[in-house]
C-alpha cells in the first residue's frame, strides 16, 4: 500500500498557498525565487509551476487541455535526498536546490522511485 499522499486542489487555491519557493515555467522564461520576491504570479499565464519548501509542494500543470493542481506533503519514509548546483543567475537565493525521491517497494520487493519532489534550496 502505498504512503504517497497526493491531493488535488482547486487551482484557484494556488493564490492563497504560501511556500518559501516558487519554480514559474512561463513560455519562454523560467523563474525561481523566494515566493515573497515574486509580487504576482499570473497563473493563467504559467505554463507549469513549483510551490514548494521543507513541508511540501504544490504542482501546477496541464493535463490534455486543462489545467490541474496538487499537493504532495513530506513525509518521514523511504527517500534518497539529491541536490542539484543552480545556475550561477540564481546565486542570489542559494546554490543548490534539494530533491528527495520517495521510494516505495513493488511485488517483487524491487524499490522504485514512487514520487518526486523539490524540497528546498540551500
């Protein structure tokens, strides 16, 4: 059974969510910062986006033509934490950003990765 708990939320919910850092996929741009350095996120401008801190995550996408959102809270389980060195443009707000990988165990009792999620940057 797994422990990965995602929850669909409204997308207009998303102006009312508070996490330390937000990823914008804008077309052709992409932003990353501390979410009380973005004055105002246009969200039916963004073509994807990560809210996200040590609590948990936000996930705003499209699925065909419309546009979803959940959210995904850490949890203490089976995970390998990776952290990826930042572009040089974001040195601002830190130099890596941490991943962690959840893992979850098959029939056969293989570990695979069951979810993924941005955690923070350091």
């Amino acid at each position: 059974m797994s422990r990965i708990n995602i929850e669909s939320i409204n997308v207009e919910e998303l102006k009312n969510i508070k996490y330390e850092f937000v990823l914008l996929y804008y077309p052709g741009n992409v932003k990353l910062d501390r979410l009380e350095m973005i004055s105002d996120i246009n969200f039916d401008e963004v073509q994807e986006a990560y809210l996200f801190d040590d609590r948990g995550q936000v996930h705003l996408f499209y699925d065909g033509c419309d546009k979803k959102a959940v959210k995904f809270n850490h949890f203490e389980g089976d995970y390998v934490e990776k952290g990826y060195l930042l572009s040089n443009k974001y040195k601002d707000i830190g130099k890596k950003i941490v991943v962690r990988e959840y893992l979850e165990s098959d029939e056969d009792g293989q570990n695979y990765v069951a979810y993924t999620a941005l955690k923070e940057i350091v």
